[in-house]
C-alpha cells in the first residue's frame, strides 16, 4: 500500500516526490518478491527473489550459482522492489544499494528459519544472502486528483 500524504506535479502533470526511509523502510517490510542486480562475468543481471526485510536488511535464500557467486565475494548489488496502479497511472519504487553476505553463524541461521521466508522457485535454496543497505531511496509517483491504491 502506498504511503500516505502523496503530492503530484503541477496543472493536471504527474507528479514525484522522494519517499522517507521510514516510508521504504515500511514498503520493504511489506512486501515479498524482489530483484537483485549483480555483476557477472558478461555484466549486469537482475534475478527475481523472494526476500524479507529483517533488522534493516533484505535477506533472500538461494543456492549455487550466480547470486551466492556475488554474496561470496561481497558484492555491490543493487535490491529493487515496485507497486503499480496502472489504471490510475502511479506507482512507486525503492531501491536498497549495498554489499551482499552469506550468513554463515549456525545460531543466526537457526533464527533464520524461522522467518517467513518461502522461496517460489524449486530446489533447496538453503544459504541465506543477507544484503547491507549502504543507501536506500524510493519514489513515489502520482497524477494529480487521482488517489493511489
């Protein structure tokens, strides 16, 4: 659900305005399903994950193969989720910049486990990718006269 307290551009124009931390902060809470850009050998790619936002983090699980790849080597990655209307033409993003880590500790991961934290995509996905925000930003767009959903 969008934030409340939206403001739109000028004369019947789509407006913006920056969303607060808090407001990312609330909107990563509240949603699921994300993606992450990393770096490969053959450049940037961008996978979809089932993530939850835990301390102040995004946390997804995955297995071998690219993602873990990056979270290895500390990575810098970039972490973006969305909310549309398309009927009513506004939408919102936030995008958490940051290094991934593989959450290694048995006693972390064993509270780990038990978040909701169910990945959709088949196989064991059982190492956990912990990514530490260096900046969050997000964006809020609305046309004027018109209520976000």
């Amino acid at each position: 659900m969008p934030p409340s307290g939206m403001a739109g551009g000028a004369r019947g124009e789509a407006g913006w305005r920056e969303l607060t931390k808090s407001e990312c902060f609330n909107l990563l809470a509240s949603e699921q399903l994300g993606r992450i850009a990393v770096l490969d050998e053959e450049g940037p790619v961008i996978f979809p994950v089932n993530y939850v936002f835990d301390q102040h983090a995004v946390l997804f699980r995955t297995e071998e193969g690219t993602k873990l790849d990056a979270a290895c080597r500390l990575a810098r990655v970039a972490f973006e989720i969305d909310g549309t209307d398309a009927a009513a033409k506004t939408g919102w993003s936030v995008l958490v910049r940051g290094e991934t880590k593989e959450v290694e500790d048995a006693e972390e991961l064993a509270r780990l486990r038990e978040l909701p934290l169910a990945p959709w995509a088949p196989g064991a996905r059982s190492r956990y990718i912990r990514v530490l925000p260096a900046v969050v930003t997000g964006r809020l767009i609305l046309v004027p006269g018109r209520a976000a959903r």
